[in-house]
C-alpha cells in the first residue's frame, strides 16, 4: 500500500491538532513537535515516499533549539551553574541560539566561540540575543590553542561562575533526541518510517533519534550524510583506525575533524559523502520547488536522502530526512548567487534583465 500520510483537517487525529490551542508559559514550551513534510515535487518520479522534519520551525530556527534548555538544567542538577553564572559554547551557531534563549529566560550570560567560516549572520543573530561572541580561526588542529573548542574550554577556566555547555560531550544532547525528536518521527509516521537520514555535527541528534527508533524497530536504517572533508565517513568505514586529516569545505555546522563523544558511531548503518555542490544545490531546489527555505545541511542530506530513496523506489519504504535550520542564516552564502559563483558553486549563468524582457534592449531601463 503506497503510504499517504498527511495531517490535513479531516484525516488529522485530536493529537495532532492540539499544538497552538492555547497559550504557551513562554517561548521555550514552543519548541519541538515540528512539522513532517512530504518532499513530492523533489522526489518526483521515485516511488518510495520522502519525508523531511522541519526542525527550522522552532523558534530560534534550528534543530539545535532542543538541546538548549536541557543542557542548562544537566549544568543546574550538578551544581556547576548557579544564578547569575555564565554559560560558554563553541558553537556554529546554532547551539549558540538555543542557549541564548533559554539563557535569556533564566538570566544567564552567553559567551560564544565560533570559527570564522561561519556566516556573518549566525554572529550578529548571536549578538542580537545578547550573547559576546569571540570569533576564531577555522584552519587550525583540534588541539590549538586557537581551536573554537580550546578557546571556549580557556574562557571556561579565566571566567568565575563560567560553565561550558559541552555540546560534544553533554549527554544531555544525544538524550533530548531520545525524548523529543525520535518520538515525534515515530508518531508523525505512524511507526511507517524504514530509513532515517540525517548528517552529524556533535551526532546528537542521529545518535539520539536513531537510539530511540532502534528500540521501537531494530529494522530501521539509519543513514549518515557527510560533507566531502569531514572525518567522520573515513573513520566509520575503517572503524576508527588510521588518522585522517580531511579538507575544508562550506557546508556549516555538520561533518567534523575527530569524532565527538555524543556521536554514537555503533548506530550508524551507512555513511554517504556529499559535496558543496550537490549539497547547496539541493537546499536552492528544496526553497525553489518545494518552498521550504532551508541551509546548507538540510541540502546535503536531502541530497543523499533522495539517492537513498531513488535506490529504494519502493512505495513501502519511507525514508525521513532531516531540514536542519532556516536558510535566512545563509542569505549572504548559498543563496547570494556571487558568493556561490566565486567558489565555483554554480553552473548556471545568471538571470538578467535581458532574459526576463527576452533579450529586448534595456539601455533606457
Ligand atoms: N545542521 C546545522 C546547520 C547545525 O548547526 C548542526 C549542529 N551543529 C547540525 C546540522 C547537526 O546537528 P548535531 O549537532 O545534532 O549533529
């Protein structure tokens, strides 16, 4: 039976419209229960059904908004934050928002590091919050002193009352998954989904969604996208021998240059590689055809999940890939058609004037 899932007025369930009938506490109870979307006009012509979760629907506009809150409670349970106390991170961005908001709500300075590959817009979101941002080289070892990781941990120790939020190594991270995002799949699919794509930055979420959807089916897939200079793909196949040094690419906030403590590699069926390229090219398609206005993670493992499920084409099969963050975060990269042309992103010439107007003369225009 080909799967038609979706939650239009009259086949949606009570539960599925009970989200927004009443006021929330404040912004934090909002996040989560994001939408799962058919990807149809992308897919189009593969029979197996393809799934993205919208994770750029919480409100700081990531995936990264769910593991905020618990990571400032684990700190609060030990003991190692107290009020008025400081919360450090080495973050791409992402994690930086959804600290800052739960921050924000329980009174707690933000003091950020970030490399500078990062796009100027995730830096002003961050000040925007309130939080101090310290930007720092992305061409250097894990272990320099310079390293955004290294400079968050020195911030850590100079800084009374600071504490660092962990993202690689919290368990927190992997375990909000476990709670919120793993469940949520397995609702919205109603237990239908075979395969889960998603890629891996600190592997919180892949380790934890797969965790949880291994323990409801054992069966289900669970894919890892990789951006081409990332590590992580090289260290799964050899299972963790050898040292590979990896290579720079654009892709912002997944792949990694050793692998951290929250990523689970055990649960991790496949790895698929993915270049700049095919992945920005497919988060362009993914606002263009499908109107869902994504950053360049969410390209890349749309682009290895459309492979995955092309190479299925089976109408029992459903794979869910994951839409990460909102492409606003990019505006000035993938889609800025200069930037994607000076790194040698984009093939096709640029619209002009002329083209609309059929190559009529513009001079008076
Ligand atoms: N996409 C983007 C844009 C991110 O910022 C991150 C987190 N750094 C991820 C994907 C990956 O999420 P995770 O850290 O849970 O592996």
């Amino acid at each position: 039976m080909a799967t038609t899932l979706s939650a239009d007025s009259a086949s949606a369930t009570p539960a599925e419209h009970v989200r927004h009938r009443l006021p929330y506490e404040n912004v934090l109870a909002t996040i989560g229960w994001t939408p799962l979307i058919h990807l149809a006009r992308v897919a189009k012509g593969i029979r197996t059904p393809l799934l993205g979760k919208a994770d750029f629907f919480n409100p700081g506009g990531s995936v990264k908004d769910r593991i905020g809150l618990p990571m400032i409670e684990a700190h609060e349970a030990a003991g190692t934050l107290k009020p008025g106390g400081t919360i450090v991170e080495a973050t791409s961005g992402n994690t930086g928002v959804g600290l800052a908001i739960a921050a924000a709500l329980k009174g707690y300075r933000c003091i950020f590091t970030m490399p500078d590959k990062m796009s100027q817009e995730k830096v002003r979101l961050l000040k925007a919050f309130g939080a101090e941002v310290i930007i720092t080289p992305t061409a250097v070892p894990p272990d320099h002193p310079q390293n955004y990781v290294q400079m968050a941990k020195r911030i850590v120790k100079e800084t009374p009352g600071a504490v660092l939020a962990g993202q690689f190594e919290n368990p927190a991270n992997p375990a909000a998954h476990v709670a919120t995002t793993g469940p949520e799949i397995w609702e919205q699919t109603q237990g239908r989904i075979t395969h889960f794509v998603a890629s891996a930055g600190t592997g919180g979420t892949i380790t934890g969604v797969a965790r949880y959807l291994k323990s409801k089916n054992p069966n289900i897939k669970i894919i890892a996208a990789d951006p081409m200079g990332s590590v992580l793909a090289e260290l799964w196949r050899s299972k963790g021998e050898g040292h590979p040094t990896g290579a720079p690419y654009k892709v912002e906030g997944v792949g990694q240059d050793c692998v951290p403590e929250t990523l689970d590699m055990s649960v991790i069926d496949e790895f698929i590689s993915v270049s700049d390229k095919d992945a920005f090219s497919m988060a362009r398609r993914l606002t263009r055809e499908e109107g869902i206005f994504v950053g360049g993670s969410a390209g890349l493992i749309a682009h290895a999940a459309l492979n995955v499920a092309r190479r299925l084409d089976d109408p029992e099969a459903m794979v869910v890939t994951f839409l990460c963050d909102t492409g606003e975060r990019y505006l000035s990269k993938l889609y800025n058609d200069e930037w994607m042309r000076e790194n040698q992103l984009l093939d096709a010439p640029q619209t002009s004037i002329a083209d609309v107007l059929g190559n009529k003369d513009t001079s008076a225009a």
